[in-house]
C-alpha cells in the first residue's frame, strides 16, 4: 500500500472543524481527487478540558470525521496535535491548561507563528517528559479513550503519538542530534503513549515522531525499536528546512538559501528517516509537508517521497485558522466555506498517478507532470490473489483519456477508469507500466 493524503486539523476552539465546512462532499470529494489517506488532528485540550473529565461531545465530532472517510473509502491516521503546547500560558495549542506548567518562565511574546525557543516552553515540555503530577500517565490515558473510539475502524492507518515534539529546556543540544534524550525521554514518553492505544486497541499501527529538528536542521534521530507490547510501529517525520532565511509566504523556492535545503537538508532528512525506520523495525511516512501555495517547493518533496515509494501527507486539505501555524497558506481553497473555490492548480500538482495498492513489491515509479507521462515498475507475488490498483487522475490529468502500455500483466479496469486495476500474467517476474494522454488503454502482451 502507498498513501497519498492530506491533514485535516483546526487549531482554535472548539479544537475540531465546523460542521458545515466538513461534510460527506468533503469526503467524496478528497476520494475522487485520489487522495486515500487523511492525518485526522485531535487536541488533548478539546477531549480533556477538565482533569479527569473528556468531553464525549469532542470525541464523538472526532469520530464523525473519521466515520465520513471511512465511509467513502479513505484510511484514517489519527494524530495527536500540539504546536508550542498550549494556548492559555503560551502561544500555542493542543495540551490542556492543567497540564501546563511554565513555573513563571517568559512565555515569549505573543505570535501567530510557531515559536519554541522560550524557557517556558522548554519547562512545560520538561515537565511533560517527567510525568510532573502525572501528566504523562493523563496523557496516555487520554489516548486510551480516543483509541477506544477509532479501534473498530476498518481503515486505520493508525495512531501518531505526538505531533513535532519538542526537547525542552536543553533544546540546543538536539540541532545536530541528542541521542539521549532521543532514547531517553522522547522514546520513554511515547513508549507510554503507545501503551495507552494498546489498551483501547491491539491491531492498528502506532507511529512514532522524532524532535522537531529532524526535518527543521535534518538532525538524526537515535529512536530505537519499539517495544513488543507497542508493535507494530512505524516512523513519522516532517520536513520543514529551518536554514531558508527569509522566503516570503508560499514562496520557498525564492528564499535565499533554498538550493542549500533541497541540495542538503532534505535529502539527509529523508535518509535519516529510512535509518530511523529501520531501526523502530517498521517503515516511514512523510506524514507532514507543505502548508504552502509554493507549487515548485511542494511538487520537489512530492518527487523525493515517491522517489523512495514512501507514502506522504500534505499540510492541508483546509486551512481554517492555522494559529499558531506557519505563514503561509497551504489549503486547497481560497475560501474553506466554499468548495466551490478549489484551488484546481494547486490540486493538479498534488493530485497524481501512483500505484495505491501492489500486488508484489512497488520497485518504482514516476509521474512526468509536464508531459503527463506515468511509468511503475514491480515484481509481482504468486501469493497475491488481489489486483494492482493505480490512480489515475482522470479529472486533473486525463480529461481526454489515457492510453495503458504494460508488459507483464493485463488490464482489467475500463477504458478510461480513474482506477487502473492490473493481473500479473502467470510467469511474469516484473510487471512495467505506462501511462500517457490518449483516447484509449491498449495492451501490448
């Protein structure tokens, strides 16, 4: 399976999405622009306002959301948000009032972007790591009954434990990497977490995060296997380069040190977190990027994940209020009450052939946007009774059609399906696909 997806997440109160802004024609329409995957945001300040008491309200808006994609076919990974971790004492949001302790340290200015580097910040993130009065145990616990409510969910991705993670009061340390406080009190706090889920539910995948200067300064992550009781898990990472100075908003790609990112930073990120994957013994999911109008920028990540046959998750189906956020504006409409306003240049960058399903091992693929011109290769299991499902974004890309070549397999879908469904022929060791603009799909045997 490969997921291409995108975060739904709104960042004020009430902590979730207006009803009118997200509705089954929202689902329909992340479906039919072949998107298969949404990292679903919940905030632990929305279910747990008051220690000990979860808001059933809360979670059953969560849920609803993630009932309206399943639904229509669409996996759900569900996340736990946080950015600058609270936003009564600090200028952030996600972490309840009574799990915030900043022990009078500066705060920092208020903002409306992501700012970690105040000592307050640092302390109530120390003191969220030292379980200080139990808040790590609350936490956990907190994960439990949100789990509880997404463990019969037939498409569960899964569960990412805790969104960019942030070191404390010795920040410094991790810019190039802090191996022990890697493997001591980020892996210790999400081993908890993950034990939280595993009491609500046994099966789905738990994905871990590394420090926010993973992606930020491509510092290595020292996270190690997960646990037995925890397993599966599997890796998530973000890259936002932090060394592109002063890019304007939805404009990365002219920033003056953006060849430096793409070059260097990015790559090393995403090598990193290959290692790291290996190591916590499941694979990785570029599970954020993007938050930007920046086609350039965004289409260069999109080609490094395919490039590896990762799975990816753009930031964000719908902007809302992305307080505290980055400052541009990555939703995919100019106005998040109409869907009428798609930002159908944007979708046509995001919106792309890729093999959703292989019935073997994916060996590669690449989608030529320029020339709409799409090429997979695999190697096909004789235990694989399903088909290979591939994408093809009929609306964006193929309004006149699409011609087939393959070698190694035949067609089974209709001419002109936006789901390109493949057989691997009986001896085939490796099955080469094709797909152009045309009027119909050919066979060549």
């Amino acid at each position: 399976m490969i997921v291409h997806g995108l975060q739904l997440a709104h960042k004020r109160p009430p902590y979730h999405p207006p009803r009118r802004s997200f509705t089954d024609a929202d689902a329909r329409l992340i479906n039919r622009l072949g998107f298969n995957a949404i990292r679903l945001a919940w905030m632990w300040k929305g279910l747990e306002p008051r220690r000990g008491r979860y808001s059933r309200a809360y979670q059953s808006e969560i849920l609803r959301e993630g009932r309206l994609l399943t639904k229509r076919g669409t996996f759900v990974l569900l996340e736990s948000h946080q950015d600058v971790y609270n936003d009564e004492k600090l200028s952030g949001v996600g972490f309840p009032d009574w799990a915030t302790f900043t022990d009078g340290l500066d705060p920092g200015p208020p903002t409306r972007l992501i700012e970690y580097s105040p000592p307050g910040v640092g302390r109530a993130f120390d003191a969220l790591y030292a379980n200080r009065e139990g808040i790590a145990d609350a936490y956990a616990a907190a994960w439990e009954q949100m789990a509880k409510g997404f463990s019969r969910n037939p498409l569960m991705l899964g569960y990412d434990l805790l969104n960019e993670p942030w070191p404390g009061g010795r920040w410094r340390e991790c810019l190039d990497g802090c191996a022990a406080l890697d493997r001591g009190q980020l892996q210790s706090l999400q081993d908890r977490l993950a034990r939280g889920v595993r009491r609500a539910d046994g099966r789905s995948p738990v994905w871990y995060e590394p420090y926010l200067m993973f992606g930020g300064t491509a510092a290595p992550s020292a996270l190690r296997s997960a646990p037995r009781d925890v397993r599966p898990a599997g890796f998530a990472f973000h890259v936002y380069c932090f060394g592109n100075g002063s890019a304007a908003p939805d404009a990365e790609s002219r920033g003056p040190r953006y060849r430096e990112c793409a070059r260097e930073n990015d790559p090393r990120a995403f090598d990193n977190a290959e290692r790291t994957a290996k190591a916590l013994g499941g694979p990785p999911l570029f599970d954020e990027f993007g938050d930007s109008q920046d086609k350039k920028h965004v289409e260069r990540l999109i080609e490094e994940a395919d490039s590896r046959r990762m799975g990816w998750l753009y930031w964000g189906y719908k902007d809302w209020e992305d307080v505290p956020g980055g400052p541009g504006d990555g939703g995919l409409f100019a106005d998040d009450d109409d869907n009428r306003t798609l930002r159908r240049a944007h979708v046509r960058v995001l919106s792309r052939p890729y093999p959703m399903a292989t019935a073997g091992t994916p060996l590669r693929y690449r989608f030529d946007r320029a020339r709409r011109r799409f090429t997979f290769t695999y190697a096909p299991s004789r235990r694989v009774t399903a088909s290979t499902v591939v994408y093809i974004p009929t609306a964006a890309h193929y309004k006149g059609g699409y011609q087939v070549e393959v070698r190694g397999a035949r067609v089974l879908s209709r001419c002109g399906s936006r789901y390109l469904r493949l057989r691997s022929r009986r001896h085939a060791r490796r099955v080469s696909v094709r797909v152009a603009p045309g009027r119909c799909p050919s066979e060549r045997r």
